[in-house]
C-alpha cells in the first residue's frame, strides 16, 4: 500500500522537466564575460544540453555546451546552479575567441568513413552493411552497428580542442561498442583528414593491475523478444532473496541470511521486477526497471540464465560455501541483483534520481533518458581477476561485468573459539609458518596474557620480548602476547620455555593478521596471529581479571581452493556501480567523458562508495578497509587491491595530495582521492554521530554522501583534486550554509589539500603543489571544531610539530602530554599559560596523535596530527 501511495503523489504532482533558463545563463554570460575572458562571440552559441532540480540543495543543476555556428565544442559542458531565480554559480569551460581557433565549419570525409576511419584506428574489422537509421540534426546521425558494435553507432559532428595548441578541429564524434563488451571507445575522427585525434572509454575496467541500447536503436529494451515477453502477473507477491545484505562487504563478514522485499518505496514504487509502473510485477526472474541480471559463462554477452524466483518471488539459492562458483550461480545472480537494485534505491536518495540520469528502463516521473536500466552479467566468462562498468549517455544502457577470482588457497580461519563469557564466540585467526600448523585436534585452556619486565628496548609489558614474569601462571595455558618490537618466533619460544601449550599473537595494526614467519626449529607448540580489535578485546577482559577458556583448532575453514566470485564482492559491485553514477553526475546525464583525465577521481568515488555503504555501528576511523578484499581470498582489513588500506591512521595510510604523483593512474590516483574523503567522512561522523539508516539518517556519514554527490553535480568537466574539493565545499554552503566548512577543510589540509595547494592542469597528475594550510577562521585544532566550551585551541593543526596552545583564560603552570594511538606517551612537557605558549614536537613521526593538556583546574584531550 505504500508503494501505491508513492506512486499517486508521483502521478499527481505537475513536475516540469523542461523549465527554459536559456536566457538567463545568456544574461550571466554577457554580465560576466570578462571575468572568463570570454569574447562576445564565443557566447552567442550556447545551449542547455541537460538540467535537473537537486532536492538537497534546493537548486537547479544545469549543464551548458559551448557552439559554433551550430556545431558543439566536446567537453565544453559547463555546470550552473540557479537558486531563487538566479544564477548562484557557474564553472565555465568554454574556449575564448573561438573564431580565430576552429579550422572549418564544413568536413571533408563523411560519417560514414569517419566510421570506417575509427574501426581501422581501433583495429577493428570493416564494417559491413552498415545503414543510416536515423538523422537527429543536420550534423548528428545513427548508423547500424556494421558487425563491429553490439550498439547502433551514434555519429556527431563535434569541435575537438588540441590540449597542446588550443585549436578546434572539427571532427566526428561516434562510439563503439566491442563484440565482447570489453571497451566501449569514444572516438573524435579528425573530419578533415581522417586522423584519429582521441580515443576514450566509457568502460572502467577494474581488474586493478595495470549491452547497453541507443536511444535509437532498432529494438527498444522496452520491448521484449519472444523468448522474453512477459505478461502482467495481478499478484503483488512479497519478494524475497538470500544474499549477504548490507551493510556487509560479502561472505567473509558474515552468514547470508534470507531478507524480506528490500526495495524502496521512493525509488522504486512498483518493487524491483516491474517495468511498466502498473501495479503487479512483470517478471518472475532477476529483470525488472533498475537492472538485469543475468550469468554470462561464455562470455558473449547474450541473454544467459536468470535466477527464477516463482510466483512467489522466493530467491532462496544456497551458497554453501566454499564450493566451486558453478555451484551456486543461482545464489550469484540474485546478490547481484541485490547490490544493483539497493545501490539504485539509496543513490535516488542522495539525489543520483531520474532527472539526474539514473538507470531505468521506465522513468515514473516522466523524465528524460529512460530505457537505460543495467545489464549486470554473472561470473562473465571472457575474463578472470576483474570487473567492469561501461557507462554510456543518459538513454543508452548501461553493462556491468563480474569475473570469477583465482582460487585464494590459505585464508583466514575461524581457527579460535572463546568458550564463555562475553567475548564468547568464533574469531579468524591466520597460522603460522614455523611453528607446528593447528590439527583436527582441539587445544582447549583457559587463556593468560604474557607480561615481561621490560628489561630490553621495548616498553610494551605484554609483547613476551623480555624476560616473563608471569610464568607459573602460563603453564598448561594458551599464551596471549602482542605484535611488536621482537621477533614471533622469540614470543613463542619464551612462551613456550614458561610451559604454554599454544600462542595467540595479538595484531598491532588495524589490518589483516599475517602469516608468521621466521626460523622455529627449537619450537613445539602452536602459534596464530589474530586481529587487533579481537586481540585488544581479549587482553582488556584478561588484565581486568575475567577467566577465558578458550579452543584452537584447525576447523578447515582456513583453505579454500576455489575461485572467488566477484558477485558476493558487494565493495565491488558497488565499486563499478559508482563509476555509473560519477560518469553521468559530472557534467550531467548528457555528458559521457567527463572522467577522463589524469587527475580525475572516479576510482576513488567508487571505492568511497563501497566503503560507506558497508560501514557498521562500531566501527572506527582507524580500522583498515581494502577494496576487494573477498575476491582476493583476504579478510575485511586486507589490503585489498590499493597501495595502501583505507584508514585516517597515517602509520596505516600516508597518502597526501603529493602521492598522485607517483601513483598509478587512475587506480592509484582515485584511491588518494578517496583517503581524503574517507577523512572527511569520519570526522564529519564525529561532529554529527554515525546513522546506519541509508535512506533517511542524518549522521555524518550520510551528510558525507550527500556532499560528495552534490559535489559531483557542481564540479566541472574533467575534474582536478582542488575542483573536487571546492565542489564538496560549495555543495555545503548552499545545502547547509557552509556549516561544515572548516571541518571539510581540516579534512582536506591534512592530507595535502589545503588552502594554499595548486591543482595545475587537471590534465596532468604531476604538476601540482600540496599544502596543509586552512583558511585564518579554520584554524582550530582539529577536535575543536569552533567550540567555545573547549580551554584550549591547538593550531596549527595539521602541524609539522611547531605548536602553539592558546588559552582562554590563565591557567599558569601546564603539563602538555602527546600519546600515540596505542596509549603510548612519546612526549611531555612543562609551560607556562597565560595566554599561549609554544611546544615543539618536531620529533615525532607522522602520524594521528592524542594531546593532553592538564593545568590545576582544567584539562582537554585534543588530536593532534603530525605531517
């Protein structure tokens, strides 16, 4: 009933697609022509090519291309916000005194050699029988797809700007879709002589190492071939599918479990297997407005199997893992239907809607650019190690790829149980290489922790370096000690010479427990590594005096020799779901190659995307998350597929602004990209506490989605780091009046992103200068947030240890203290404060810290961060 009721408020509200502001961004453009350097004639030409109305920011987003003489320069398209009636701002990207550049207004070679000219250029086949289906304009064509395109072939006549020189070529823009959905090329054919001048792809391919439909295409997915047609079904059954259900990354980070109909009434009124917005639903199986989904083993990207749910809309597959993936493809299809659908229903929410281009096949508001919902291809069979995302223009459907993943072999096991108690429960754990491996028979003790009397270089009493003073208690007991400072195969030994019967190592970063290595001829018992929270837990529960039984045992879980299947990743499906969604937001739904440039940051949307969506209550800023990490055979911390973690530890995740450099592109550049604002979204969580209610919540973390969504509409074509940036703050000022703005910009400036930082040519991923610095009424330290009930403001902050304490009242003699994020002091000293004072801590590492400052009647805790 409720979707009903949605749906009613949907038909009987007058919505207005095609609002006419041409003249007022004709006004702004002639008011404020020479703030752009523009020349009169290079703004009689322009046109609205696509706008929307953003609910969060209450505006107007609307997308404008730069003509001449009726032909459009590519990528010229520029982002306007119209708020009240006015135009708020504008991000021009027009070309100046744009007679003097262009070279012809006429081409020399037809579309239909351009076409042949892309093919030779692409390497590709001739095409054959190749026919003009449609003219769209006196300059804009479609063409059969000859047998080299799974698409009908759009042909335009565009004016390509020469990075180089600047000038305009006149040039045919079309685009290929390979036979085996690999590449989905963007080419510009020089139409004078028939050079190829660029070459993009609407496929992001995701393999991390180094069938969507034309508007005008001769069959309409809105329509379906015999072996599809459906017939309306009169009843509403309640849906119902097993998958491993966000907020989970995937099968190693819990059961699958059997969910009742998830769909959401706002974005998806009619339920999941709908198309035609007539209540009842349309298919039985994983198709419906929002996606497809289908297995493709031979790769040829035709109509596969679906999972079939019945009348009653049951998707009850078992996985029963691990097995081999041939075993559970049902099972695989509906988590990706799943994911497709839930990344559909929360992106509407967060303004990714119809008339900002989403993926439908029907729009139930009546906005442009339907027919576009996802192919979602299942353990896809041309490939292995990987997963794609061709995203072409709004009308034209997308296709999404999933590969199977090499067998990982060893794996985290769930090799711990505690046996009472709170804690009480299955822990992974990983084993290691020299000691004697786990068996099939169970090690059952109660657990101590090791304590040692620091008599050597470490500090830590629980690390078991030094000399054991706890020893009779260790005896016939399983050995708790912690990661650090002397080798594993010293902690085992000294554990073992004091009669342990086995060793947990205690992980001491927030990744994924490693397995051991070093030389244990002389050892005889057992030893595993286990994660630091579980560890922290264990030893907290231990030192405050509980009693923990606990059983090691080689349960077989720890080996797995089959191949991983990329659809139960859910990171990674809503990985390539989000470069669908960064694709058609920047620049507008129109607008395909606006991420296409070396410094542009649709990787790292993409895995902010699948770390925000999988965030739990509980979880920390300084926990370590990977992209990937079930696909690879790792634990929730791994590495995953990045240079580095995600994490706001800097001893975990160093990346600033600088890194782009040296990183590959665009993994490497995305994923420095999404550390800040992975960041930004913490302490935004901090201001305004976690939500774990995607849809409706208010916590930082949906404000951080917002933001980076609303960011996307205002940035400009082919985006730089700084565009970005100020894209996130623009997008706060005008949903929130700037109310989060010196939290966005500490977040930035501590990793390089700062006020004073020089983006140079997005263009280029080397030219740019970090910075740390924020602006004057931002600096605060970074836990202050503008305070006034805090004593002391620490600044600068971010700090390269040069610090200065101001506070507001005479305090006199002060002890300022500096402990590092394992409660570790590494720095005190003695001032006096009056007013402000100085310490120097240029000494200290990089890295997150915690400051202490204690006068007789006052004291603050403040983080500190070192760079």
């Amino acid at each position: 009933m409720k979707k009903v009721l949605y749906l009613l408020i949907i038909l009987t509200v007058n919505v207005s697609f095609a609002q006419d502001y041409s003249n007022l961004v004709k006004t702004y453009l002639q008011q404020n022509r020479s703030q752009h350097s523009l020349q009169p004639q290079d703004i009689t030409d322009v046109s609205i090519v696509s706008q929307s109305f953003s609910k969060s920011l209450q505006a107007d987003n609307i997308y404008v291309e730069q003509r001449y003489q009726g032909i459009k320069v590519y990528n010229s398209t520029s982002p306007f916000v119209i708020k009240d009636g006015a135009v708020y701002s504008a991000k021009i990207s027009f070309t100046e005194n744009i007679s003097a550049k262009v070279n012809s207004t006429t081409p020399s070679i037809s579309a239909v050699s351009a076409i042949g000219k892309a093919a030779t250029a692409l390497g590709l086949q001739s095409p054959t029988n190749l026919n003009l289906i449609e003219t769209t304009s006196d300059h804009s064509y479609i063409f059969s797809n000859g047998s080299i395109s799974l698409e009908n072939i759009p042909v335009e006549l565009v004016y390509q700007k020469m990075e180089d020189t600047g000038a305009l070529k006149l040039a045919w823009d079309l685009s290929i879709s390979l036979l085996d959905a690999s590449h989905y090329y963007s080419v510009r054919i020089d139409a004078m002589t028939g050079a190829l001048l660029e070459t993009m792809d609407w496929v992001v391919s995701c393999n991390f190492g180094d069938e969507a439909h034309s508007h005008a295409s001769t069959k309409s997915i809105l329509e379906a071939t015999k072996s599809d047609a459906f017939m309306p079904i009169a009843t509403l059954a309640n849906a119902t599918y097993r998958v491993f259900p966000l907020p989970q990354l995937g099968p190693h980070d819990g059961s699958d479990q059997l969910i009742n109909d998830p769909s959401d009434a706002a974005a998806s009124p009619f339920g999941w297997h709908d198309i035609d917005g007539v209540a009842g639903e349309e298919f039985t199986y994983t198709r419906g407005n929002n996606v497809i989904a289908q297995e493709d083993k031979n790769g040829n990207n035709g109509s596969g199997a679906r999972a079939e749910g019945g009348p009653t809309l049951t998707f009850d597959f078992p996985f029963n893992l691990p097995q081999d993936p041939n075993g559970f493809t049902d099972g695989s299809i509906t988590n990706l239907f799943y994911m497709n659908n839930m990344m559909h229903d929360v992106m509407y929410h967060y303004g990714f809607d119809e008339a900002s281009g989403n993926f439908q096949v029907k729009n139930y508001t009546g906005a442009p650019g339907q027919g576009d919902y996802v192919f979602a291809d299942a353990q896809d069979g041309s490939g292995m190690n990987n997963a794609n995302f061709g995203t072409p223009p709004d009308g034209s459907a997308p296709r999404m790829q999933m590969y199977l993943w090499t067998a990982p072999g060893t794996v985290l096991g769930t090799f711990l149980t505690v046996n009472n108690g709170p804690l009480s429960g299955q822990y992974y754990a990983m084993d290691s290489n020299f000691a004697p491996p786990l068996t099939t028979t169970p090690i059952t003790a109660d657990l101590v922790v090791v304590e040692d009397d620091n008599s050597g270089p470490s500090t830590d009493a629980n690390d078991g370096c030094d000399n054991i003073t706890n020893g009779s208690d260790i005896t016939g007991k399983i050995a708790v000690i912690r990661r650090g400072e002397c080798n594993f195969t010293v902690k085992v030994l000294n554990a073992q010479n004091e009669g342990a019967i086995a060793v947990i190592i205690v992980n001491d970063t927030p990744t994924d427990p490693i397995s051991m290595g070093g030389n244990g001829a002389q050892i005889t018992i057992p030893a595993v590594m286990i994660y630091k929270s579980d560890g922290e837990a264990i030893i907290a529960s231990l030192l405050n005096g509980d009693t923990i039984n606990a059983t090691l045992v080689d349960d077989g879980s720890g080996t797995d020799n089959f191949r991983r299947d990329g659809d139960l990743d859910n990171g990674i499906v809503a990985h390539e779901y989000g470069h669908g969604v960064s694709n058609r937001l920047t620049g507008g739904r129109l607008s395909a190659g606006c991420l296409q440039n070396q410094e542009q940051m649709g990787e790292g949307w993409s895995d902010y995307l699948g770390f925000i969506l999988t965030m739990k209550p509980g979880d920390t800023r300084f926990d370590a998350r990977g992209t990937g990490t079930y696909a690879l055979g790792q634990g929730i911390a791994g590495a995953g597929l990045r240079t580095n973690p995600y994490s706001s530890d800097f001893a975990v995740n160093d990346f600033t602004y600088n890194d782009i450099k040296t990183q590959s592109v665009p993994h490497g550049v995305g994923s420095v990209w999404a550390t800040m604002l992975w960041d930004l979204t913490w302490d935004l969580i901090d201001e305004h506490g976690f939500d774990a209610d995607l849809y409706n919540g208010t916590g930082g973390n949906n404000i951080s989605m917002q933001l980076v969504l609303d960011g996307m509409k205002l940035q400009p074509c082919s985006p730089g780091f700084i565009d970005g940036r100020d894209a996130i703050l623009e997008a706060d000022l005008i949903a929130n009046g700037g109310a989060n703005r010196c939290i966005i910009w500490r977040a930035f400036a501590k990793r390089g992103l700062g006020l004073s930082a020089v983006q140079g040519s997005s263009n280029s991923r080397s030219d740019g200068t970090e910075a740390f610095d924020v602006p004057v009424d931002c600096i605060l330290g970074t836990a202050d947030n503008g305070n006034t009930e805090n004593n002391f403001v620490v600044y600068p902050n971010p700090s390269n240890g040069e610090i200065t304490i101001k506070s507001r009242v005479d305090v006199g003699e002060t002890t300022v203290s500096i402990f590092d994020m394992n409660g570790r002091k590494v720095f005190t000293q003695q001032i006096e404060l009056h007013a402000t004072a100085n310490v120097n801590a240029s000494q200290l590492n990089t890295g997150i810290y915690l400051m202490q400052i204690e006068s007789a009647d006052r004291s603050q805790t403040t983080k500190l961060i070192i760079n």
